[in-house]
C-alpha cells in the first residue's frame, strides 16, 4: 500500500467550458487537469460543501495527505497533516 504525503500545486475551478455543467469541478496540479464529476443526487449536502469550498478558494495550494495509487486521494486538511 502506497501512502504518501503529496503537495500539489492545486486550484480547484468550476467548469468553465461549454460541456462542463454546474457539477463539473476542475482540479488543476503541476501535472496536468483532472476532471470532477459531482453527484448531487447522491448526496446534496457534501456537494453544497464541496461547491462552496471551491468558491472560497479553500483547497487552492493545499497538501493531498494521503494517496493510494489507483484507488483514491485524501485533500481537504489544512494542516497537511491529515488528523
């Protein structure tokens, strides 16, 4: 299992572009852009938060503490820390 502390030079964007919709979130990285596609139908609440994160500009610059290739990412902890 691979865990890794990963800093990222990150923004996050609401899409932008004519087949991006509302639920469509870009994610900006050193590397290249990765595509988010929110479900709001499957729940509403964590994509409201998600959204209004975006808009303040929260997760721009901030560390991906925890990264298992293939399976998933863990951002959103200022500290960096992941606690």
């Amino acid at each position: 299992m691979l865990v890794a502390a990963v800093v990222l030079s990150t923004t996050f964007l609401f899409g932008n572009q004519a087949r991006a919709g509302e639920n469509t979130v870009f994610l900006d990285t050193k590397d290249g852009r990765i595509t988010i596609e929110l479900l709001p139908e499957l729940a509403p609440k964590h994509v409201a938060q998600i959204k209004t994160l975006v808009k303040e500009g929260f997760y721009n610059g901030i560390v991906f503490h925890r990264v298992i290739d293939g399976f998933m990412a863990q951002t959103g902890d200022p500290t960096g820390t992941g606690m």
